[in-house]
C-alpha cells in the first residue's frame, strides 16, 4: 500500500519501476545517515595507514598518468598493501578520487625488522626516579598523567619475525602505533616503481606527486580536533592534543612530550622539546636583562653625561659641526638631550655585566639541553638507533638519477654513483649561485646604506623648517628618524630576498643530488643558514661595527662613491641605533612569522572548505578534511629550526646593545610553542612520522654562535658603547675628584675652526657667525702644531678597547670551557639506566634463545643444537659479568 500511494504521488504507474525508485531512496536515506568520517575501510575492520588522491582531468598527460597509477598500484599490491578507492562521485567536488592504502600484518613485521623498529618485551621494573621536594609547588603547571605518559614503559628490542612469541603482542592490530605503521608505509611508498620512462626506471612517490600523477599522499589524524572520534576503537589522540597542547590558554602548562611523540614521531618531539627547553632557559636570560634594563631606567637622572649634554649651559653652549654638506647647519649639543638620556638605558655599567652573563648562559644552555637530550633518547628508546644507518640510505631520487654504478667497498655491493666530473660542475654551480645572492644581499645592504646617507640631510632640513615637528624634535633627532626609516626599509628588502632564496636553496640543493638524506639536510641547512645569516645580521653588523668608524673630521671627511658623506654616531654614542635596528628586524620577523605560520594557513583552510560547510558533518569524509588542510611538507620542521636559530642568534650575537631582546624572545616563545602546536594539530595534515635522537646539525651551528657572540658582544662593549672611553676618562683624565665623570663632554668632542671648512663642506648660512664648531672624536686643536691628528687620548682609549677584548674574550671562554668541561653530557643516573636496560633486554633475549634451543634438543636435534647451547649459555655468562 505504501509502495503504490507512494509511486501515485510519484506519478509512477509501473510498479517495478516504482519499487526501484523506493529502494534507491532509502538506499540514499540510509548513505546519509552513515558516518564517513572514520578511519577505517568500508569494512570497519582494516585501518587506513595513508591516502593518496588525484584528479582525473582529460589533458594531454591523462593516459600517461593513468597507466603510471596503475603501474603503481598494482605493485603496492604485490608489495603486499591493500587499497581502497573511493569513487570522484564520492567526494565533496566530484572530482577527487581517494586512494586509502592498508598495511596487513604480515607487510608490518617485515619492514619492521627492517626498518630495526624497537618494540616492547617486557615492562619496564627499573624504579622511577625520587619525587622532586618542589613537584607540589609545580602541580599548577602539571598535565594529568594519562596525557603526559600515554603508554606503559618498557624493555625494548628490535623486531624480529622470528622471534614474535617474544614481544608482548596482544593485539596485532593496536601493537604497531599509528605513527610507525604511516612510517612503515612511506617507506614503501618512497621505493614503489611505477615503470620506465626515457631508459630510465622511475619509482617513489614523491615523483609522481611532483609531475601530477597524484594530488596528494598523507596519513590520517585520527579524528577531528574540537571533538572525540565516536569509534570507541580510536584514541583520539588528536583531539587530547588540542585540548591540553594546542590552546593558548594552556601556555603555561608543561608540554605532553610522549604523547607528542607518540602522535607525530621522534623528530617532532624532539623539536618541541628543545623549543620549550630554550624557553624555559630564556626566562633566567630574561629576569636579568630586564634587572639590567631597569638599572638603567632608575639610574638615569644619575648619568653625568646626559646631564651635562642637557644643561643649557653646558650642552647649550657647545656648537656641534653640521651633519650633513652645505644643506645642513650649525646646531647645539643640548637638542640630543632626550635620546642621549635614552642611551644611557642600555649604555651603562651593566651592559658589560649582562654581556658575560649571556657568555655563561649560551653555555650552560648548551650543555643542559645535551643532558635533555640524553634523557630523551632513553626514554624514547633512541639509546642504540642508528641514525646513520636510517639517514644513510640512498635517497630514491639519487637512485634514480645516478645510472652508472660501482661495487661498494664496504658492503660489496653494486650501488650507483654520481661520477667526479658531474659533481664538480654542479658544486661550481651551486657556489656561483650563492656567492651571487649572498652579494645580492651586501649590494642592498650598500642600497640602505646609501638611503641613509642621501635622506639625513632632508630629515635634517624638515625637522629645522616644519613648525609641527618642533615639540617632538628633541625626541626624534634627525639621526633617529633616518635609523628607524631605514631599519624598516631593510627589514621589507630582508624579508623579499627570504622569499626568493628559499625556493633558490632548495633547487640548487636538488641540482646537487645528495647522496644520503643527511647529506641533503645538512646542504640545504647550510645554505639557507648562510644565507639567512647575512641577511637578517648584515644591517647590525654594520651599525656596530662600521657606522661612525671612518668619517674622517670636518674639512677631511670620507665619502662613499667619493658621493655621500659617511654617516656619524649621535654624541651619545651609536648604541641607541644599533638598539632600534635590532628592536625593528627581531620583534617585526616575530610578528610576520606568526602571521605566516597561523593566520595563512587558517585563511586557506577556510576557503578551501566553504563548500563542505554546506553539506552534512557525517558525509564529509576523514581523508577529505585532511585533504583540504595544508601540507606540512618534508621542510616544515627544517623552517621552524631556522627561524628559532636566527632569533637564537639575535639574543647573543647583539645582546650587550639590547638587553630586552630575551624578553622579546621569551615572550614570542611562548606564543610560538602554541602557535606551532595549534597550526599543527588543527591547519596541517598529519606528517610522516620520522625517527631523530638529537636536533642535527643545528647543534653545531648553535655551538658556532655561541662562540662567535662572544666576539661580537666583546667588540660592541669595545667600540660601540661608550663605556670604555669613560673608563680612560675616568681613570686617567678626570680632574674633578669630587665628580670624576664631569666635564667628559667636552673632553670627547674636538674643536674646529670653521673658516678651515673647504667650500664643499661650509654650510650656506652662519646666521650667527660661530667661529668654531665640535665634533665627536679625539683629535688636537687647530691651535696645536700637530692640528687635527689623533691626540694621545685617542690611542689610550683604543689601547684600552683591544686590552679589554682581550681580556673578556678569554675570561669568558675560560669560564665556558671550565662550565662544559664540569658537566657531563649524559647525566649518571641515566647512564646507570641505560647499562642496567641493555643487561636486562640481553638476558630476556638469551633466555628465550636457550629456551628455544632446548626445545629444539628435546625434540631430539642434538648434534646441531648442543654446540649452539653451550654458546648460548657462554653468551649469557658474558652478559652477566658485563
């Protein structure tokens, strides 16, 4: 009855026909009342470890793709992979085909073993550490436990196939963690031929990615963020990691490393890890910056300097030299009055202080992070993985690239090689490209420069001429606008040159063919690091070190292209700008960093998803919402570690200039473990989980800048601040014994006649008919028989200046090395642990080999089992006295 009225409404009179519609109705009821988003096939059963989709657009490379599919697929097939293929109808476009890969048990135990996955054969009964006596006082910062320590510990073996009785298999379906099957899977995939084009074998996943073959290929997150997965099988780790990770609002709380690890891998771990360890450290760093920046702030109606530079009449009677050539005029001391009040915030006595300081810190940061690390390692059973032999492998793209071949010497094997000839001519390439853009990035650092030199004077000229600028004028000084101005052009060119370089790197790096995956890591680190180095470092550098230094004196300046007059240091000394040029590129990359990491990223998401937001939550597919985030991609970790280490390297590089600038970087930390937890787990899919025990070559470079700010710090002391010339003032000069810093003004500036001014350089006006203008440098009178040279004082100070570098420099590698040398890199309980597991996981080992070997014996195999018992025993007893 329901079927006909239905079919009468339906206006259907055939009642096969009708019957037809009304099962494809319900049929159609039924789909939508289906959840798909699962990570599971259709059966419920078998779990999808990747995805792969593509698009079957009808261009001219539509045959060859297809056949390259197939090719592909049937022989993940014969490798012994399921697949699953979800119709283009399916998804949310109709355009998208999904290819969802399963890897059975059998596929799983063979490349774990050899891949050396280490897996659990007996719980660990080592006890844990003593309580800390201050855990109570650290409870508000504590996780639950279940978050912090997801799974049980331990005793850990590499997998064998043989031995499986071994392993504490309880169910093959959960044994193998969600991140080592996606592992597993990569590693198949990477290797998987496709077929032969041009000669050539082809193979690897990452070439048909590249030419259009396939769209995309990920592993899945296991549910979606905001919500638990309702498949009571599924852990939703993912949603545990937004929740306690992820959100802003727990930024004061510990970081769930394990459950992290568990989750993305090793190499992401041990990136968060170190992230938040260099925070935790910065907070020392940054309480006393901040202790030495507010000595400064209350010290600062103190600073005789200042006072005498603001006196109207001290500083108001001393006529300064112009800045500039004919435009600029005659001006007096006292309008630097407000700026040199502000240096004294970061030229003062605990500049130096703080500089030894931060000597020490990067040192202690170093050596504690190595004890981390170490700690790290046996937790997460990296104590015997062979990086080198995970990162040794041949990369796929170097096998198929390097057609010729030679015998291994070590494994006796033939492998294939890039012959000496090729290699040379793709290294020449590869320098010739960067010395190109590495002079690229001098050539605008001279552009800068240049602006500086050709926009002071018309900075000078309005701030005299426009009435509306008067109040302000003492504040912002000619000086300090050109500084800030160009800081901020520098910063836009800085930030244009990264943009290009990245993608220069990375094609040169390719062009190269590294061998081995850490060769390839180690080249591209080294290059972007090089680059980026000058880059970011090129404009501080010469404001430390090169501004004010050659300008000559009034009458015999130096001009740059024999065009624009050098530029000269404000009276109180070039610190100030070297603070502001620091303040402008460190705070404003932190700020576009952010912007780039989450707020692009974000934008994208949600314009890629408009159109599901339309349809039903339960018909928008897991592997389809993954699909439409972003791809971290096999560098993402590879930027996050460059841009930690060029603000690693702003906070000790420079920090004697800027004693904030750990603060800063404190305060952007804690937003950048948040900012890259939330990007992570919410806006990118989910990587490919990767093994590492240590951070890598960032390790070396870290060490290398640690050392070289030494160097840098001891010559800013030196020659940029104004600290040392006081000190020879002081010590040797002062006349007053009641107020020995008094008169220092005057003793730091010379005198000049004006009527020796050559006709480029006089002003065009001298409205007050001054007959001798100062400047800042120690030089004799024009009164004197050696007129205009270098005084005695001159050569003091700078005597002064190279004894002090001298003796910081080997004060503070002398305390570094004695502060390494007293801590040892692995910590001995942890030494003690990592003897007392080894020991353990052989005995267990050998016992199950003898207890197999005497069942071997028992069922009556004596000849060519005895000789391996005794050994066996023999194996044991050499364990035991080990």
């Amino acid at each position: 009855c329901m079927e006909f009225t239905f079919c009468y409404l339906l206006r259907v009179r055939n009642s096969n026909a009708c019957f037809l519609i009304i099962c494809l109705y319900l049929l159609q009821i039924d789909k939508r009342h289906e959840s798909k988003d699962s990570i599971f096939f259709r059966d419920g059963v078998r779990r999808i470890d990747f995805v792969l989709s593509y698009v079957d657009d009808l261009n001219k490379e539509w045959e060859k793709k297809l056949e390259r599919r197939k090719e592909f697929e049937s022989n993940l097939q014969k490798a012994g992979l399921e697949l699953e293929t979800e119709d283009k109808k399916e998804s949310e476009d109709g355009k998208i085909f999904f290819v969802k890969i399963h890897a059975p048990w059998e596929v799983l135990i063979t490349y774990a073993e050899v891949l050396n996955i280490k897996v659990p054969i007996r719980e660990n009964d080592i006890p844990p550490m003593v309580e800390n006596p201050l855990d109570c006082v650290l409870l508000p910062f504590r996780l639950p436990e279940k978050v912090m320590h997801p799974e049980p510990d331990y005793f850990t073996a590499p997998f064998s196939k043989d031995k499986q009785e071994l392993y504490l298999i309880n169910d093959e379906s959960t044994f193998f963690s969600p991140s080592m099957r996606n592992r597993i899977v990569n590693y198949i995939l990477t290797r998987c031929p496709y077929g032969t084009e041009e000669g050539k074998k082809k193979f690897g996943i990452k070439r048909l990615l590249n030419n259009g073959t396939y769209t995309a290929a990920y592993p899945l997150h296991d549910c979606q963020y905001w919500k638990k997965a309702s498949d009571p099988n599924c852990d939703s780790e993912r949603y545990t990691l937004y929740m306690e990770w992820a959100r802003f609002l727990r930024f004061y709380k510990e970081q769930p490393l394990d459950l992290i690890r568990k989750y993305y891998g090793e190499k992401i771990g041990i990136y968060f890890a170190w992230l938040g360890f260099y925070t935790e450290m910065l907070f020392l760093a940054a309480v006393v910056g901040l202790i030495c920046f507010l000595y400064g702030l209350f010290t600062m109606d103190e600073n005789m300097s200042s006072k005498e530079i603001c006196d109207p009449s001290i500083g108001g009677e001393i006529i300064m030299c112009p800045l500039c050539d004919r435009d600029c005029e005659y001006w007096r001391l006292n309008t630097t009055c407000e700026s040199s009040q502000y240096s004294h915030l970061f030229d003062n006595v605990a500049t130096l202080f703080f500089a030894i300081f931060m000597g020490i810190w990067v040192t202690l940061f170093l050596e504690f992070w190595k004890r981390r690390q170490a700690r790290l390692k046996y937790q997460w059973d990296l104590v015997d993985f062979e990086e080198e032999q995970q990162q040794l492998q041949l990369r796929p793209e170097y096998e198929a690239k390097c057609t010729q071949k030679k015998r291994n010497p070590v494994t006796q094997e033939m492998e294939p090689y890039l012959p000496l000839t090729s290699q040379a001519v793709r290294f020449c390439v590869s320098g010739a490209t960067v010395l190109f853009w590495v002079s690229l990035i001098i050539a605008s650092m001279i552009a800068v420069i240049v602006y500086r030199l050709a926009v002071y004077a018309a900075f000078a000229s309005l701030m005299e001429n426009t009435q509306t600028l008067q109040p302000i004028s003492g504040l912002l000084t000619p000086q300090l606008a050109t500084s800030v101005t160009a800081s901020c052009l520098n910063f836009v060119i800085i930030m244009i040159l990264n943009f290009f370089y990245e993608r220069i790197a990375i094609w040169i790096t390719d062009m190269e063919i590294p061998r081995t995956h850490m060769e390839y890591e180690n080249r591209l680190t080294m290059k972007m690091f090089l680059f980026q180095f000058v880059n970011y470092y090129s404009s501080c550098f010469y404001v430390a070190f090169f501004k004010g230094k050659f300008v000559g004196y009034p009458g015999a300046y130096t001009y740059m292209f024999n065009r624009w007059r050098n530029e000269e240091c404000d009276p109180a000394g070039c610190l100030i700008e070297l603070t502001t040029q620091l303040t402008i590129v460190m705070a404003g990359k932190q700020i576009w960093g952010n912007i780039q990491e989450a707020i692009v990223p974000w934008i994208c998401n949600w314009w890629g998803r408009r159109k599901a937001r339309n349809n039903p939550e339960n018909l928008y597919s897991r592997w389809e919402q993954d699909h439409d985030l972003q791809s971290f991609g096999a560098l993402g970790l590879f930027y996050e570690y460059l841009e930690m280490v060029i603000q690693f390297g702003f906070i000790t590089l420079f920090v004697a200039s800027f004693p904030l600038a750990p603060l800063l970087a404190l305060m952007n930390n804690i937003l950048e473990i948040r900012v890259d937890s939330w990007k992570l787990t919410t806006q990118y899919r989910r990587p490919v989980a990767a093994k590492a025990h240590s951070i890598g070559v960032w390790q070396e470079i870290l060490n290398g800048m640690a050392i070289l700010s030494v160097v840098t710090n001891a010559f800013i002391v030196a020659f940029t601040s104004d600290m040392i010339p006081r000190l020879v003032y002081y010590y040797a000069y002062s006349e007053n014994e009641d107020s020995p810093m008094s008169g220092y003004i005057n003793n730091s500036l010379s005198v000049f006649l004006i009527s020796d001014f050559p006709e480029r350089n006089e002003p065009k006006e001298n409205p007050e008919n001054f007959v001798i203008c100062r400047y800042r440098d120690y030089r004799y009178p024009p009164d004197h028989e050696k007129r205009y040279l270098h005084s005695m004082q001159f050569w003091h100070i700078l005597a002064a200046k190279l004894a002090f570098i001298i003796i910081m420099e080997h004060v503070v590698f002398i305390v570094k090395f004695f502060v390494a040398w007293m801590i040892p890199d692995v910590p001995a309980d942890v030494k003690a642990k990592i003897k007392r597991e080894k020991y353990l996981t052989q005995k267990i080992l050998h016992e199950y080999e003898l207890e197999k070997l005497k069942e071997r014996l028992c069922q009556g195999d004596k000849r060519a089992t005895e000789k391996e018992f005794i050994a066996t025993e023999g194996r044991m007893e050499l364990s035991r006295a080990m």
